[in-house]
C-alpha cells in the first residue's frame, strides 16, 4: 500500500487520491447534490474574505490590499490595530486577532457574521511565525509556541468558521504552507515540521470538507520578502557554537532574503483563488520550482550536500576533523 501510495503522490494529481479517498469514506456523495444546489460562482466582487496575520510589510497586508482592489469584501486581522492602519485608511475592516486564542476567534466570528449575515467565501490562515535553532538546542515551548501559530491556530480558525464557510456554498479554506515544510532546512526544524503539519492538514482537509464544496488551496511558499524575520538562537552550550559568526551570517542573510516582493506575490496568489478550480497545492514565491523539481524527481538527500555547505556546517565538519588529528 505504501508504495502505491507514493507513486500516486508523486506522479498524479492530489485530486486523484481526493476522489479514492472520498469515495471510500462516503463523502462523495453529498458532494454532487451540493454542486447541483449551488451552480452559480460568486465573482470576486461579491466574495468574502478574511485574513488572519495582516500586519504591515507581510503577505497577509498584500493580500488583503489585493482582494481589496478587486472588489471583495476583505475583513483584515492581526494581532495588533495599530499594524493595519494602512489597510483601514483603504476602506478595509480590520479586527483585532489572535489566532490562538479562542476568545479572540470567536469575537471576530460574531462580528463577521453579523456583517455579512453569516456567510464568508475565503478563510485565509495566513499568520505564522519563524522558529530559527538547531533541534539540539531547541527551546521547546518556542518550538510549541510555533505550532499553536502555525498548526493548531488554523485548525482553531477553521472549526470557528466552518458554519459561515458552508453556507457560502462555495467556499475556500487558504492555508500558508512553505517550502520550508519540504526542504530539510537546517537550524528551522520547529518552523520546517509546523509547515509540514500544514501541507498534511490541508491534505486531509480538503477531502473532509469536499462534500460541502468548501475547497482547500495550500499555498506551497518559496521565499518571499518580509518584514520579520527572527534570529538564529544559540545557547552558549550549543554543538553549533564553534561556527557561531558564520551561522549568524548565513541564517540572517537567508531568512531576510527579499527577492519577491509580497505585492507581487500576492497578485498571483489572489489569481489563482479567483479561478472556479484553483490548484490544491500552488506553488509560488522564489525557489519554489526548484522545490517542486527536488521533491517530485530527486531522492530525499539530495539536496543535503548543498546545505551543509551553504549553511556553513561543513566548516564545523573540517573543525571536528582537524581537532581529532591534532589528538591523534
Ligand atoms: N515570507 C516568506 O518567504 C514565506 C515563505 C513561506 C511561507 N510563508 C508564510 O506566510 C505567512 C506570512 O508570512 P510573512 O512573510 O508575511 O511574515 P510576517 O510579515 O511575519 O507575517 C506574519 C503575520 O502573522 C502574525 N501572527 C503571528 N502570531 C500571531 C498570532 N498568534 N495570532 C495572529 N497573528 C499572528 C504576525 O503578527 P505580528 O506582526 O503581531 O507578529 C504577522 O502579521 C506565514 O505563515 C509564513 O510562515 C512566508
């Protein structure tokens, strides 16, 4: 079963698996009624979106600017007010939201769906933070803190908004995946595993809710420009601490990495939400062919190699080796 498994993953298309999956577990059924029941598609003009994570400089704020300029009704959110004033002197709503809190959640579901009479279009889980350590020295309730953003932050929002997405009739749950959930990125494990846990959730969720033609896209990022970016934590008892300078340079100058400006991006990812079949998993975002090439042709350590050395690890391997003959 595994390897039928991975040969489906690898050369068909998810939707393939999507209707196996379905049709073994009963789903597909529903599905065709409610296809029949909601034959019209709304135009972007008359959809509702709500976006988690908006704050200034990031994805989330280019998305919304995006949706925005198309006619849609954007509800934009982020933790803080004061990080959206752009977006609101646009004419946008903005809420206040922090994704891991439920009583945060269900206050801005209650005031969306007083607004829009208890309907939304597009969920787009967009918030996230960066996590940047070696799995040797991983703070662990960081490591947590990443997941309850990444991972359980989205199910959370899902769970709230899943009556309103439903009687959309034609709706969309947007999750913010990464390449970093396929490439073995070293010193962002915690980051790497959450976004990962993103692309599975997508998977499975997609399949769940096809019945109530809710789709799922999983935006499968490359780099992006951004206006945060965290940096590398190396406690003093780290195995890493003899090539400090050099994995504070090389982890800052990657994760700062502004080669695709978020407008851009986010013109193209609002493009493919627009179409009636948006792909499930659409790949977007500097280095993300290149991802895609690696992860559907090459073998998992291929790109190892690479990264050692541009990570500057191989400099800690010739450290370790000079060490041991001076021992010798
Ligand atoms: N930029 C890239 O190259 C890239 C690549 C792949 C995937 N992504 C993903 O794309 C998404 C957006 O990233 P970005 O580059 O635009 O980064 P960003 O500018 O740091 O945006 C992240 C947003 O998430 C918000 N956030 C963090 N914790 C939150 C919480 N508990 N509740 C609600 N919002 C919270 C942040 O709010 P605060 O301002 O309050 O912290 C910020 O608005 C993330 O999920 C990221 O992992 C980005």
């Amino acid at each position: 079963m595994s390897s039928v498994s991975w040969f489906l993953n690898q050369f068909f298309p998810r939707t393939l698996l999507d209707r196996i999956m379905s049709k073994q577990f009963g789903l597909n059924v529903f599905s065709t009624q409610i296809k029949q029941r909601n034959p019209h598609r709304l135009s972007n003009q008359q959809r509702v979106v709500l976006i988690t994570g908006c704050s200034v400089g990031g994805i989330g704020h280019a998305l919304a600017e995006e949706f925005h300029s198309r006619g849609a009704r954007v509800f934009a959110t982020a933790r803080r007010l004061e990080s959206m004033r752009a977006l609101e002197e646009l004419g946008i709503t903005t809420f206040e939201l922090d994704v891991t809190s439920i009583e945060s959640i269900r206050k801005v579901h209650d005031q969306v769906s007083q607004l829009t009479g208890g309907r939304l279009d597009i969920l787009i889980n967009n918030a996230g933070r960066e996590c940047i350590m070696a799995v040797s020295d991983m703070d662990i309730d960081i490591a947590r803190r990443t997941f309850e953003i990444n991972v359980h932050g989205a199910i959370s929002m899902v769970q709230e908004f899943i009556q309103l997405l439903v009687a959309s009739g034609d709706g969309c749950v947007v999750n913010s995946g990464s390449i970093a959930g396929i490439l073995p990125l070293p010193f962002s494990a915690a980051y790497n595993s959450s976004k990962a846990a993103v692309h599975a959730l997508s998977n499975t969720l997609r399949v769940e809710l096809a019945p109530f033609n809710v789709k799922v896209v999983n935006l499968v990022a490359g780099e992006v420009s951004s206006s945060t970016s965290r940096p590398l934590l190396l406690p003093d008892n780290s195995i890493y601490k003899p090539i400090e300078s050099t994995l504070l340079r090389k982890c800052g100058r990657i994760s700062q990495a502004t080669v695709l400006p978020t407008a851009h991006y986010a013109k193209r990812v609002v493009n493919e939400l627009s179409k009636s079949k948006p792909k499930p998993w659409y790949w977007y975002g500097d280095k993300s062919l290149l991802c895609w090439i690696f992860d559907t042709f090459l073998w998992k350590t291929s790109l190892d190699g690479m990264l050692i050395k541009m990570f500057g690890i191989s400099e800690l391997a010739g450290l370790i080796q000079s060490k041991k003959a001076k021992n010798d």
